[in-house]
C-alpha cells in the first residue's frame, strides 16, 4: 500500500494535519468551520458549485483571497474565514 503524505496547515488559528491533496475547502468543512463568509448584507455564505465558478468559497490563504474549492492545502498554509463583513464608508 502506498505511504500516504501529509500536510500540516493552520485554519483560523488551529492547526490540522489533513492528506496532501486534499482542497483548502474540504479542510475547512471537514473542521466544521462554516459559514465561509459573509455577505455585505451579513447572511452567511458557503460553497455553491465546488468548481470555482460561484466564488462564494472565497477565503484567505497566506494572505491572498483565494476560491479554496480550486486550492490544494500545502504545508505551513495559514487560512482565515471571511466571516466579518467589512464595508467602507
């Protein structure tokens, strides 16, 4: 059986340790954090497509917003949830 990898990564603070390959969204709901976002409104939002067309997946990682459903986890990533509503005045 082959060995399989690991990748060790931080979500919203916590470290976790999920296999290589798997995306920064299956991460992220596998460590039952949800809602992903929220929107300018403040309603909670989440995956919709799982292919990167929505964009409602939206997260950041390593300090770039990124959609997580087209991200594959990578060691030492550091990830934050867009749950805060942030508007300019």
């Amino acid at each position: 059986m082959p060995e399989r990898r690991l990748a060790v990564l931080t979500l919203e603070g916590v470290r976790v340790t999920v296999p290589a390959g798997t995306t920064v969204l299956a991460a992220l709901q596998n460590a039952g954090l949800s809602p992903l976002r929220r929107s300018l409104s403040g309603e909670a939002r989440g995956a919709l497509c799982g292919m990167g067309s929505c964009s409602e997946c939206r997260a950041v990682v390593d300090g770039l917003t990124v959609r997580t459903c087209l991200t594959p986890v990578r060691d030492g990533q550091n990830v934050r949830r867009l749950v805060e509503v942030n508007r300019e005045v």
